[in-house]
C-alpha cells in the first residue's frame, strides 16, 4: 500500500509537470488530480507500477483532450466525465471527427516516411520482432535496427506531438 | 539507466517486446526522470495511433500500392535504353562511316597496286639482230616478238628494263638487296635509254659474235626512252584506232609513263633509304597505282600548230609552246608543281592540258602530282591524314 501511494505521488508530480507545460499550472493541477480519480475510482485493482504509468498516461491525454475541447467552446463551462474522456468508444460524432482527423494527419504523417522508416513500420505492424527486421533488411547489428527505429519514431512524433498535446 | 539502454527499451516498447521486468524498469526510471516519463508518453501516444486497425490497413495498402507502382517503374526502366544506349551505337556508326571514308581512297590504292603484280607489264624488245653470214650454220637468234606480256613479280617491275635473262631475274629475286636492285634499275634505265638490244635469253645461244660486216644496223629511230619498239607502236597504233580514244590516250602516253614511274621510284628509294626494303615497296606500290589511275606526258607544237607527244628527256624547240597532256583514269585531281600550282579536277578517263611557260630559263623538268579521289574527300584528307600523292617528273632538253 505504501509502495503504490509512492508511485502515485511520483505519478502525480510527472504528470503536474508534463501538463503544466502545456496547459498551465492550474489546469494542469486539475488533470493530475482528475486523473488520480480515475484511477482510484475506477481502476483500483491496478496497482503495479508498469500497468499504472500507461494507464495514468492515457487518461491523462484524454483528459488534456477534453480540456482543449472545453476551452474551445465558449461557455461550455460543463464539466469533463471520465466516461467522456473516450477511455470507452461511444457513439459520440465530435469523438469521431477527431479520430478521423487524427487518423488523417497520421497517414500523412506516415506517407512523409522515407523508404526504410515505412519498411520498418510496415514490418512491425506485420508483428515482426526486431530481430527479424534485423534480418530482413540484412544488417549485422540489432542496435543499428534500434536507432533507424529510433529516428522513424521521432520523426512521426514530431509531427503528430500536437495533436496528442493540443487536440483541437 | 544509460541512455542507449532507454532508447533500445523504447524501441522493443513500442514493438510491444518488453518483458515486464524490463517495462518495470523503465517505467521506475521514468517516474524519476520527467523527460523519459515524456518520450515514453509520447511513445504510447504514437503505439496507440498505429494500433488502430483502419490506420494500419490504409497504411498497408497505400505500401502495397507503392511497391507495384515501383516493380512498374523499375521494369519500364529496364526496358527503356537509356540515352547512351543510343548514343554508343551512333557514335560507333558514325566512327565507321568516318573509317570508311577516310580509308577508302588508300585501300584502293593498296588493291590497285598489287594488281599489276599477276598483270602483264609490257617490256620493251629488241628488234632482231642480224647475224653473220658465215655463222647461218648456228641457230640464227629468233627475233623476239612485238611487246612480249611477262608476269613480273612487284618487286623486279622496277628493274623490268634490265636485260630480262632468266637467271639475272632469279637472281634479282633471291638476292633482293638494295644495293644490287639499285645498280640493277640503273643499268635498266640506261639500257633502255640507249635502246639496246635485248640479250638472248638464258636457254637460247649465244649469238655468233658479230662481224664488221654483220654488225647490227643501228636501231630505227624511235623516241628516247620510250621503252617501245617500233613493232610495238604500230601495233598499238592499230590497236589503239579500234579502241575508243581515250585507251588509245592512255596508250600513246604508256612509254612517258613508265620512264617516270622507275624514275620517281628511285627518287623514292634513295630518299627514303632509311628502311630500303619498305622504301622500295612503298615507291612501286605508289607508282604502279599512280600509273593505272593517271597519266602525263609533255607536248609541244610544231611549226604547224600540231601539238607533238615529246618523250621524257626529249628535245623540244626554244620556241616552241608547251603543255602537259594529263589523263585521270580515276576522279582525281593533277597539279602542276611550281609557282603557278595550277591544278585540274578530273573525272574518271577525262583529259586536259596545263600549259607551261616556254621562255622560262633553265626549264628542264616539269614536276606534277596527281591525288585521287574527290574535292571533297581531299579537303577532308587534308583536314585529317592528308592523303596519299604520287608525283611525277618529265625531263626535256630545250634545244
């Protein structure tokens, strides 16, 4: 119990940290807190650390996300549910236009690759494991498939970080 | 944890290939590192974009689409011939063309210059000499026949005035020295200058010697140098009125033309002694085919207005006007050599005449070349090889 409140509060400053850079410290104080919530509300039973990181990380994108919605529409000073952060897909035709447009801009995204960065990320879709992307394209040492995957990686996050950070 | 470690836990992160361990480990490390907590935030953003099935089967299919519009490409690029695929065999073409051009006027010359080796070269005779009375009892010598037709071999058409004893050719032909073929031809220069009779030949005897009674009567006069009987120049007299004018041109000018050709030969021979034996195929292979291509000969006009044929060395009036009669039996084009460097086109068996100076002093000799072949392929002879040239030299006496 006390080791998982010491992943939570470190939890807690990662992600104050990581909004606050973003959205400001206030905001960025309620998406900590709004995502602790969530946790201890409705994922309790999670309490190891390699299963709590990504699933605060997730919630709190969403929640940045619904963040950004709420901001963009004046007057909606209604309040952000986490049923309505999309960690469940509902029928919700706003949700779906941005999927859309996500999905768009990451195809763009994808096409910009160049020639090996596709190979790569077409072989890893496929489920190959780096050492068989290793073998496919023929090169001799495993950490030179490690950084050409490295910069693929990069580069599409370059472009895709402000939609992750900043959804319109 | 060492910044190579993260990037290649990132890396197996995002291929989902972490084991829990090492996804423990790292995520330990990123609640302690706000910049790894961020790349490894971004990194689940990006697995979870891709994880998406529409994404990952539009991204699929827009890479299959690419792969077969590239085997497309590459094998309309193997058929397409590339722009040197073109250019080399032009560039051959043109080179062969260019070849052809420029080799052709010489290869001619090589083949018309072997020619006279199987042809029959007319080789002056003697008249019959007059044996004594008392000496009936032995074989009188028979009297060679107008203009016998032997076969030389190249190499002893130069020396083909020599006295043409059987065991002297062979001779000539197993010694082949320079220094022999070169007292040879001038013995046959001069032998046939004087016009002497011709010895009987190695399986015929010996004439009886000769009695001041029975002593040869001296040679019917005929043209110096000529080379010809006058057996023979009847003969080709009547030949040449059956024939049409211009093989009778080339005949009357046969004599002229063989004197130049040996003499132009020597000249060749001795200038180009460096190498005697190239020297001298050279010279006869140059003149022999300069000899079939063209011909020249000196005229002068009587007091009648007539123009006269006047042989290589012979006599013309102080007086008297000259030309030089030159016959191309090939295009080619004859220039007089001097001063003047007057020259005449040609086309194949047409004649003209170049007038010469007649008070010029001391004008014993009349140089011509004769190069065969067209204008334009001189002008391209000249611009690249230069070509090949026979030249030829009639001497005279001015009385």
């Amino acid at each position: 119990m006390a080791a998982s409140e010491t992943i939570l509060a470190k939890l807690r400053e990662r992600i104050v940290a990581f909004a606050a850079s973003r959205i400001g410290r206030p905001e960025a104080e309620d998406v900590a807190q709004e995502t602790l919530l969530v946790l201890h509300e409705k994922y309790r039973e999670v309490d190891s650390i390699e299963d709590l990181v990504p699933l605060s990380m997730r919630i709190v994108r969403f929640k940045m996300a619904a963040l950004w919605r709420k901001s963009a529409r004046h007057g909606d000073a209604a309040a952000v549910q986490a049923e309505d952060a999309g960690l469940r897909s509902d029928a919700d035709p706003e949700r779906e236009l941005i999927v859309k447009q996500q999905r768009r801009l990451l195809l763009e995204a994808l096409e910009e690759l160049g020639e090996r960065c596709r190979e790569i990320l077409k072989m890893k879709l496929a489920g190959l494991g780096f050492e068989q992307i290793r073998v496919r394209l023929g090169v001799e040492s495993l950490n030179t498939v490690y950084v050409w995957d490295l910069r693929c990686r990069r580069q599409l996050i370059e472009r895709l970080k402000s939609q992750w950070e900043r959804p319109q | 944890m060492k910044r190579e470690e993260i990037d290649r836990l990132l890396a197996r992160l995002s291929s989902g290939e972490l084991t829990p361990a090492e996804r423990e480990a790292l995520y330990n490390a990123a609640l302690d590192d706000q910049t790894l907590f961020e790349e490894i935030f971004a990194e689940q953003a990006l697995a979870e974009a891709l994880s998406d099935r529409t994404i990952r089967d539009e991204f699929l299919s827009a890479e299959q689409a690419r792969d077969r519009e590239a085997t497309a490409a590459a094998k309309a690029d193997r058929r397409r011939i590339p722009w040197w695929g073109w250019a080399v065999p032009a560039a051959v073409a043109a080179s062969t063309i260019i070849g052809v051009i420029l080799l052709r006027e010489p290869a001619r010359e090589a083949q018309v210059a072997q020619k006279p080796a199987q042809q029959p070269i007319e080789v002056a005779q003697s008249q019959p000499r007059k044996t004594a009375p008392e000496s009936a009892s032995a074989p009188a010598p028979q009297p060679v026949g107008p203009a016998k037709h032997i076969a030389v071999a190249e190499e002893t058409a130069n020396a083909i005035a020599a006295p043409t004893v059987k065991g002297e050719v062979a001779e000539l032909m197993q010694k082949k020295s320079e220094p022999v073929l070169m007292a040879r031809r001038d013995e046959a220069k001069s032998l046939d200058l004087k016009d002497q009779a011709v010895p009987p030949r190695a399986n015929e005897e010996p004439p009886a010697p000769p009695t001041p009674e029975s002593a040869p009567k001296p040679a019917a006069p005929r043209a110096v140098g000529a080379g010809v009987g006058a057996t023979q120049t009847a003969g080709r007299s009547a030949e040449a009125e059956s024939r049409p004018a211009q093989v009778a041109e080339f005949r009357a000018a046969a004599p002229v033309r063989q004197m130049e050709a040996r003499e132009a030969s020597d000249a060749a021979v001795r200038k180009e002694a460096v190498t005697p034996a190239r020297a001298k195929t050279v010279a006869a292979e140059r003149d022999e085919a300069l000899a079939l291509r063209s011909s020249a000969g000196l005229q002068a006009q009587d007091a009648t207005g007539n123009w006269q044929d006047v042989p290589s060395g012979g006599r013309v009036a102080r007086d008297a006007k000259l030309r030089v009669k030159v016959i191309a039996h090939e295009q080619g084009s004859w220039t007089l050599v001097g001063k003047d460097g007057r020259s005449v086109q040609l086309a194949a068996n047409e004649t003209a005449y170049l007038d010469l100076p007649s008070s010029t002093p001391g004008l014993n000799s009349v140089d011509l070349t004769f190069r065969p072949g067209s204008q334009a392929v001189m002008r391209l002879r000249s611009a690249t090889a230069g070509g090949r040239l026979g030249r030829v030299r009639i001497s005279f006496t001015i009385e």
